[in-house]
C-alpha cells in the first residue's frame, strides 16, 4: 500500500510534514535526517532536490539548495540514498523539486526510479494543472509498470474555489495549502486573513487531506495550522535548525519543540 | 505553418506557462485579456501617440552607405538608439504600464541585464506616477553604472540581485519572487520575449512596431516592404521579435539570430544558448536553455550585460529549432570590434548588445543585390567604460 495513503487512513490531526533540502548540510546527511526524523515523531517527510533556480523558495531554501549542489548532490545520489534509508524506514516519502529537474531526468525513468527506490509522492510546484493531466497523470499512477506515485498540488490564498475544487480533484497525496501569498521562509505569526482562508477552504469540505505550509515555524504556528487541516508542513525553520549542530539532537530538539514535547533523545 | 504563438501559447513545443500556483492568478489574468486590452481603441490610440510623440517614432531606417560599400551589399539600420532612453526597450514598457493602468496595478516590477529595461520602465512609472522597483544583478549594477544612476534620477528603487551569477537570470528571479510576495497591487513588467505565457507574446506584440514600421519605411526606400534578410542581436530576444514579427511567416525573409559566445563557445564561459542550450524550462517558459544534464541551469557569460542569459525566448527558440532562423554566435572581442568598427565608418556607437549584431556580418553570407536591415537596438553611452578601456588597451 502507498504509505501516503496509509498515513492518512492513520492519522487525520496534527500530522507532521517536514521538509529538508537533499544533500544539505553535508552530502549523505539524508540517511540520519530521515531516520532520526522518523524517531522523533515526524509523519511525513518531503525531500528537497536542490535546484540551481528555485523560484518560489525563500533565501534558506535557496542557500541550502547551493551548499547542497556545491557537496554534489544529483538526482542518481539522491535516489541511491533513499533506496538505502527504504532498508531501514517505512516512513512516507515525497519529493519536491522543480519540473526542469523532473524532464531533464527523463519522466517516465523519473517516475519509473521514484517508485523503485520507495518513493511515495510528488510535488512539483511549477508542473501545471493542465500539463499535468494531458502527459503524465496516467504515467504517475501506473500499475502495469509499478508505480504507484501520489501527487499534490498547491493552493494559496488568491486560488478560486473552481480551481481549490481542480485542485482537490487532481491532488492524490494531499492538498498543499500556501498559508499566504509569499514564497517560502517569510517568518511570521498566523494572521485573522489566513485564519478566514483556512476557513474557507475548510467549509469547502474537500475530499483530499490538506496541509498547510510556509511560514510554519514553531509550536505555535504548527498549532494553529493543525486547528484548520490535516497537519502542517515545516521547511526554512528546520533547515535554519539544522546549520546549528549535530545531526541527531537538532533534530530531535527541533521535532519535540514543533509538537511541544520534552526532548526524548 | 506559422511561427506564430498558437491560442495554447505555444510555439511548437515551446512556450507554456511553467508557474508556481503562487503567480497563477495574476498570469491568468493576463492571459486572459491582454489581446482584449491591448486591441481595444482607446488603448491603441494612447500607445500610438505616445510612440509618437514621447518616444520619437517612428524611428528612421537609414541606408548605410559606407558600411554598404565596405560589405558590398545594401545595409540599412533600424534606428532604435534613436528613441527616447536609447534603445527599443521602452516600446513595450509604454504597452505594459498603460496595460498595468488599466489593469488597476499600483506598483511595478521588473529585472534589466544592461539596465536598457530598467532605465525604460523607470521612465514610464515616472511619467505616470507609480513606484517602480528595479531588480538588477550586482555584476550589472558595477558594468552598467550610468544607467543605474538614470534609474536612481527618475524615482526607481534599484535591488541588487545577490545570487548566482549576480546577472539577469538572477534578477529575473528575484523579480518573480517579489511578485510572488506582492501578488495583488503588483504588475511585473518582464523585458523581453521570455517568462510565461502570455509575457513572451505580449511583449513581441509591442515590439512588432518596429518591422510594421520597417515594411514602410523598405517600400518608401526600395520599393517592397521585404528585405532579404534581419539580423538582430538576442538576449531574450524582444529586439529580434519585433523587427522579425511581420516577417515571422514570409520564408522569403532570412532571419538572424545573434547570440553572444561571450570567450568563445567551447570556453564555459558564454552565453550562445542555441548551440550550449538543450529544451527545459527557465523562468516558467519551455525553451532552450543552458543546463547541466541534471537540469540545473548554467551561468552563462557575456561581457555584455543584455546578452548575459542563460535562455532565449521561445518563440526564438522555435524559430531556430524548425531552422526559420539562422543563430551565429559572437565573441566579446568580436562584439567590441564591431561596435568601433560601426563608429568609424558610420558615426553611431552603438550599445554592446547592438554590437554583436554587426559583428554577424563577417559570419554570414550574402549577395551584392540583397537588401539587410540590421536592427540598431541601442546607443552606447552606457557602454563607454567598457569601450575606453577596451580602446586604451589596443
Ligand atoms: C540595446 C539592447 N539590445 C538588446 C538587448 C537584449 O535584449 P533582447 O534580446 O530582449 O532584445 C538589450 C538588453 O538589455 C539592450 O539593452
């Protein structure tokens, strides 16, 4: 079973969504991310691959996706990593990266990869709705040659509700949901305005789980996010963290103070 | 067959909008009523005159008659150094703040390599009265100096862009995150043929002025509106789309794309993205680009600031792909030849974009009869640092 789907059958509150940027801050730092992550009570977990041009990531996005190309981070290292860590996790895996990195590769031996090295899901925030379901929504999804790959697509504050309802009808892992109009990393305090989006969107009783991301930084604000979805998804904030140390214990202090525990590790 | 944008916003396989949701809004938006706006009466009869009037066209088409002589062929030049800021850029950023006006945009966006862009859009939010906000990449903003401080004269915010190769590519994509940032008040006033679909159409359509013009000013003169042959510099490519776009589909017509090889081709230090480049997507367009095979896009080089870009447009891209375009790539060295070469023998320094495209002359063949128009994109006064040391350097 696609361990999305199982995760969602699980779990439908507080779900934990962490984002890391593949090959940062050293270049085999994916392993005892995604371990340790897992360990500390992460339920999900997106992978960065690093691009050259991210254009809806913030400056920490950015720079740790230059340290992570600068180590020599490609896509053939990034898949060996993640079939070596399948071994040891079970935890659900999406990958996010930019569509230029995904038709460079090769898409159908992308999709073919993702689903042999233990891949789950996808987020390619710049691949279009229409594009997507022309080429590849059959290729994605494809018994016959084993994938079994989800997708989600995002949506923000300024997205109609005939798109949200596209949005939904296409999404297959979960719907993302952009907590405001800004690219990633803008730090801040969750404002009445998003408040009333989540609202919305929540009255729209769509079929997907959804997730809310960007500017989720803290306790605080993965609270109030889980108070209007499904779970919430954190980046800048983790990768900041994790210039600061050893891999294990940031990690595990980053992960007890997103949900509020007393460290464990 | 058409080399015109198809109503998907294609050029063949090239074009498309490759954007994060974040910008979709305001690019469907566009894409929706730009051909409406731009169509409608009132808005034609305003662009009109202001071309007219503000920007000093129609710009002339002069025979050159020594350069002429020198190349044994007939050479006339498109004379977009002589509009108001130097060079052809502000044809389409008058089009796009009178679109952004009637859109209900308070504030403006854009990036600029030789800052020829950011120097046209300062002057249309000057002339209108709206904040302007210029992204420029650091290396730019050291080569292309006189223009920053024109920006700086006329009210514009100029952002340095930091990252990557701290050229065009970066501060187009620091301008795109702006508008990411500021989706509602914000028009991005892109600069040449590239980004989503509707940019790279709309932008050919307020450059097209120039080859309506040309076909003229070719009768007047010689007595067809058909030349034999375009040569134009490319960047992006906005110069070269408009001087192409009323020729796009007449074969009869060579077409010449100029790119700049920057140290040569095989150097890894170039900017020739017809022969470097391979089909991807830069800046939320499907087109060639230079790219490492894993998808991540190259640092191109040129020592012109214009140039300097990793991709060109697609409908550029098409046009060479279907062989409806010939590329030929030119070196600095080259370029700066040609760009004293024009001063002499004609009197008209052209800009070091420009440049490159005279320089196509000695790479390309030609009969004594044919009749050239090689588009004069912009005047050099930006450039003269670079032209004086180059000069005391010889
Ligand atoms: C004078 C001049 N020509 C050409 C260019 C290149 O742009 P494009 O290829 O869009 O015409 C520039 C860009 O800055 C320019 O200033």
């Amino acid at each position: 079973m696609n361990r999305l789907d199982r995760l969602f059958q699980q779990k439908q509150k507080d779900i934990l969504n962490i984002y890391f940027t593949a090959g940062y801050p050293n270049l085999e730092d994916t392993e005892p991310i995604i371990l340790q992550l897992e360990k500390s009570g992460a339920d999900l977990i997106e992978i960065g691959m690093p691009y050259s041009d991210p254009l809806a990531d913030g400056p920490t996005i950015q720079e740790s996706g230059q340290v992570a190309l600068k180590n020599g981070m490609t896509l053939d290292i990034l898949f060996r990593q993640i079939s070596d860590v399948r071994k040891k996790s079970d935890i659900p895996l999406v990958l996010m990266g930019y569509f230029n990195q995904v038709m460079q590769y090769g898409e159908a031996r992308f999709f073919d990869k993702c689903a042999e090295v233990g891949i789950d899901g996808l987020i390619l925030p710049d691949l279009p709705m229409d594009v997507y379901e022309q080429d590849y929504q059959r290729m994605i999804s494809d018994p016959d040659n084993n994938r079994d790959l989800r997708i989600s697509f995002l949506i923000t504050p300024q997205t109609s509700e005939e798109r949200i309802r596209k949005t939904d009808e296409l999404s297959t892992g979960f719907v993302y949901m952009v907590s405001r109009a800004a690219i990633t990393g803008a730090k801040s305090d969750i404002e009445q305005q998003q408040i009333d989006y989540f609202n919305r969107v929540n009255d729209m009783k769509l079929q997907s789980p959804r997730l809310i991301g960007f500017g989720i930084s803290s306790h605080d604000t993965f609270s109030t996010a889980c108070q209007y979805a499904n779970g919430a998804i954190i980046g800048s904030a983790f990768i900041k963290a994790l210039a600061k140390g050893e891999i294990k214990d940031t990690v595990d202090e980053f992960v007890n103070m997103i949900l509020g525990n007393v460290p464990t590790n | 067959m058409t080399y015109a944008i198809n109503t998907k916003g294609y050029y063949g396989e090239f074009g498309g909008a490759f954007i994060p949701e974040m910008l979709y809004p305001n690019v469907e938006y566009l894409r929706n009523n730009y051909l409406d706006i731009i169509n409608e009466e009132g808005f034609q009869k305003e662009f009109r005159s202001l071309l007219k009037d503000y920007v000093g066209r129609p710009s002339p088409l002069y025979f050159a008659k020594r350069l002429s002589a020198q190349y044994k062929t007939n050479i006339f030049l498109k004379r977009e150094d002589l509009n108001h800021t130097g060079a052809h850029k502000i044809n389409n950023t008058i089009g796009q703040i009178l679109l952004a006006q009637r859109i209900g945009k308070k504030r403006i966006i854009a990036e600029t390599g030789a800052g020829q862009h950011g120097v046209a859009t300062a002057t249309v939010c000057a002339l209108m009265g709206i904040e302007c906000i210029v992204y420029m990449g650091e290396i730019d903003i050291k080569r292309q100096a006189p223009n920053v401080a024109r920006m700086r004269m006329l009210g514009a915010k100029v952002v340095p862009a930091k990252s990557g190769s701290k050229t065009l590519k970066d501060a187009t994509n620091e301008a795109i995150r702006d508008w990411i940032n500021h989706p509602e008040e914000t028009h991005y006033i892109i600069g040449s043929v590239v980004g989503p679909h509707p940019y790279p159409d709309m932008v050919a359509i307020f450059q097209s002025v120039i080859s309506e013009e040309m076909q003229w000013q070719l009768k007047e003169q010689i007595g067809s509106p058909n030349p034999d042959m375009i040569i134009a510099c490319v960047g992006g490519g906005s110069n070269a789309a408009g001087a192409y776009f009323h020729y796009l589909d007449n074969t009869d017509v060579r077409l010449v794309a100029v790119e700049a090889a920057g140290l040569g081709v095989d150097t890894g230090e170039s900017a020739a993205t017809s022969v470097l480049g391979t089909k991807g997507i830069i800046h939320g367009s499907r087109t060639l680009l230079m790219q490492t095979p894993d998808g991540q896009i190259v640092e191109p080089y040129s020592i012109s600031a214009g140039l300097d870009y990793p991709g060109i447009g697609p409908m550029h891209a098409h046009l060479i792909d279907s062989g409806r375009a010939e590329a030929v790539s030119i070196t600095d060295k080259e370029a700066l030849d040609a760009a004293f070469h024009l001063t002499r023998i004609e009197g008209i320094i052209p800009a070091l974009e420009t440049a490159h495209a005279f320089a196509a002359l000695d790479k390309i063949k030609f009969s004594e009869k044919d009749n050239i128009v090689i588009n004069l994109s912009g005047r050099g006064d930006k450039d003269l640092e670079t032209y004086i040391k180059y000069l005391d350097q010889q």
